[in-house]
C-alpha cells in the first residue's frame, strides 16, 4: 500500500498545473489526478473488484515512467472499470467500460489507457445507446476518443437486433459518432438490411450511417 | 423500320396497333406481355459507391447495381424506401426510386429476363419507381419515365433486338405465368425480323 500510494502520489504531483481533476480510484484508493487539459472532462477509474464482485482487488503492478523529470507515469493493473462523465451534461456519461487489463499513461497533457477485453457502454446525448466489445481498445482524454480494435462488435441499444461488426471501430464521444474501418458489417434488426464495405460512419445507436469506400447492402425482403 | 403512330396499353400487355404489313414479326400483345416464367419476389443487393441510411430510407450512389431474383437495374442513383411491419423476412420496401445520370448522358437500365421464352426486355429511362403491390405479397410494378427506350432480344423471332421508344412504361412483377407483364403509352418500334 505505501508503494501505491507513493506512485499516486507522484501521479497527482506530476499534473499539478491541470484546471480540471479527474478521479482515479485504484485498489480502494482514492485519487485526484491533475491534467492541463482545460476541456477535458473528469475520468474515474474504478477496479473491478470495487463493483458487484466481492473479491479481493487482484494484484497491481505500477511501473513508473520518467515521473520524476517529466512528470510522465504509467500504470498497469489487471482489472478495471471505468467511466467517462459527460462534462456538458452533469449526471450523464459519454461511457462506461469494463475491460480485464489496463494500462494508464499520463505523460503529463493528457491520459491514455489502453485496455484490453472490453466492453462498455457508449452513451450519445447522455443516452446508453448502444454496447462495444474488443480485445483491445485505447482511449484517449484529449481527442475523447475510444479507437477499440482486434475485431470489434457494437449493438444498438435503442435499435433492437442492430449490430455492427468491424476490424476497427472508433468512437468519438463528444459527438456521439461511431467510424468502422476493415471488413464492416452492419446488420439492421428491423429491415434485416445487411450492408458490407470497408468504412462506415454513423451515430452511436446505429441509426444513421454513411459511407463513401463503397459496397453492397442485401435486403432479404427484396423485389 | 416500322412505325408505330400509337400503342396502347392493355392488361394483357402492350397492344401495338398501327402495324406496318412489313413488320410482321412477333409484335403481338402476347409477345410483349413477355411472361410464361415464374419469377419469385426475393432477395435484392445493391452494389454502390457512395451509401447513406436515415433510419426509414437509405440512398446508393455512383454506379449503382441493384440486382434481384426478378430483374436487375443499373443507376446513378437508388433511393430506398424501408417501412412496414417487422416479421421474420424484416420490413419491406414500401418504394424505390432510380435516377441516371443526366450531366453524365447516362440513364437508368432496367433488365428483365423471360427464362422461359429465352427473351430478355431492356429499358432505358431518366427515371424508374419501383411500387410494391400490397395485395400481393411477390407483386409489385416498375415505372419507367424520362426518354423510354425498350429493347427486345428475342433470338427465335427477331434478327437483333427490337428498339421502341415510349414515353412511359411499367413493367408489373409478380409470380405464375403472366409477369412480367409491360405496358406502354405511344411510341415507335424498329424490328428486324428473322427471315
């Protein structure tokens, strides 16, 4: 416990410029870390163990990065839940995710945390609108920015059956919208339209889409 | 060349009257009415360029292929139009519009193969509207307008295909022996019989 609290203290020490806090709770600890990201919003860092699971908080490792001259660190950890509060809607979310392994970067302006297996929850206009799963993901706290990889599924919450499955998908959380790249298909739960190309663009509950790189759409209820 | 000064369009299929003796080749109603051939309403694939969805409709753009177990169609432009009762086969098309491509010199290409009389009916349109028929489930119309060409290959009767320039045709859709079925307003046919 001293070494985590050591390395958290470096953590809240190395951003003490920053006009805005983001909350990071590790191992049951509670810390403020500083950002100089005027616009960025405040991120909290739940361990996994702190929801429903009643088990012991797994093993944690730190390793520190340059915290000392630059201010820089990096932080691992097993398990992680996460959520980002919507900064223009006080109670709302722009996500939530669960992922199984975690790395944390603050290498002074800005967080980074790349997880793996995760699944979360994308919020558009403060609304859940729809799940993600990846085995890898990045988010990132300046462009607000999930870019989710390794073979990417998304389920509309609010368009029943509505899936998108790509290579990649990334998620841009101040405004809601979602880009798909590598072998994307989307399949609407209403019309069963089935559409296949390359790239995609559309809004978090997959409810408008658009693409420029080409394709075919199958409609089963056809002419 | 013959001219026909009118054809008229009749449930049967287009009549065409006016018929020089010359042209006394396989210009009949039934002919035309094309058909014999059981044709099913079933899945459609459009290829695009350029893809938009709202939610209720959705637009294909830049050389767009749509193809169907009925007919196939090639336009600048496809606008889909989704609605209806979700069921195991997902909502319907309530309406489909093509566009071709007018700065470009490019129309809308219909193609609707009669398997069975080895006959296949091209149209050539500026425009094409696609109305299912709500009183029959596999029915449904395609509506030519906009510089109407209509060719037809018809290996056993005609040398090379027949060319009949209309103002408007439809085409109906549907299953069992009588579709497709074309009607069609004033125009003039060019054939070139077997001899």
């Amino acid at each position: 416990m001293h070494t985590l609290l050591s390395i958290l203290s470096k953590l809240n020490r190395s951003s003490h410029r920053q006009h805005t806090a983001a909350r990071l709770f590790l191992a049951f600890t509670t810390l403020t870390v500083s950002n100089s990201i005027a616009s960025a919003a405040p991120l909290v860092v739940h361990p996994l163990s702190s929801l429903a699971s009643a088990k012991p908080h797994q093993a944690v490792g730190f390793n520190k990065n340059d915290a000392g001259s630059t201010g820089n660190l990096e932080v691992t950890n097993s398990n992680i839940y996460a959520v980002q509060p919507d900064p223009k809607r006080p109670g709302k979310f722009m996500w939530k995710i669960w992922a199984s392994g975690f790395t944390l970067l603050n290498p002074g302006k800005q967080i980074t945390v790349n997880v793996q297996n995760m699944s979360a929850l994308l919020f558009q206009a403060g609304q859940a609108a729809a799940t993600l799963h990846a085995p890898r993901a990045t988010y990132d706290n300046i462009q607000h920015t999930i870019v989710a990889s390794g073979g990417v599924n998304v389920r509309s919450i609010s368009e029943p059956g509505t899936t998108l499955r790509a290579d990649n998908v990334v998620f841009y959380a101040a405004t809601g919208k979602l880009k798909a790249t590598g072998h994307v298909v989307y399949h609407n739960g209403k019309t069963l339209m089935e559409l296949h190309t390359n790239e995609l663009d559309g809004d978090t509950k997959l409810k408008t889409l658009s693409s420029n790189s080409g394709g075919s759409v199958a409609l089963p209820k056809g002419l | 060349m013959v001219h026909l000064p009118r054809t008229h369009a009749k449930k049967s299929g287009l009549l065409l009257t006016g018929l020089l003796m010359t042209a006394l080749v396989c210009t009949s109603a039934g002919h035309y009415a094309g058909a014999a051939v059981s044709q099913t309403i079933g899945p459609v694939t459009i290829v695009y360029k350029h893809f938009t969805y709202t939610g209720s409709s959705f637009t294909a753009e830049g050389g767009v292929t749509l193809t169907s177990a009925t007919f196939n169609l090639v336009a600048q432009t496809v606008v889909v139009y989704l609605g209806g009762k979700s069921g195991p086969g997902g909502a319907g098309i309530t309406k489909a519009t093509a566009e071709g491509n007018p700065s470009a010199g490019t129309q809308v290409v219909g193609r609707f193969d009669d398997l069975k009389q080895g006959h296949t009916y091209k149209f050539y349109a500026d425009h094409a509207v696609y109305k299912p028929d709500p009183s029959k489930p596999s029915g449904g119309t395609v509506d030519f307008t906009g510089n109407v060409t209509m060719s037809l290959s018809a290996p056993d009767a005609l040398a090379e295909p027949s060319i009949t320039h209309l103002k408007h045709a439809i085409v109906t859709l549907g299953s069992g022996p009588d579709y497709p079925r074309i009607d069609g307003d004033e125009g003039q046919t060019v054939l070139t019989p077997l001899h």
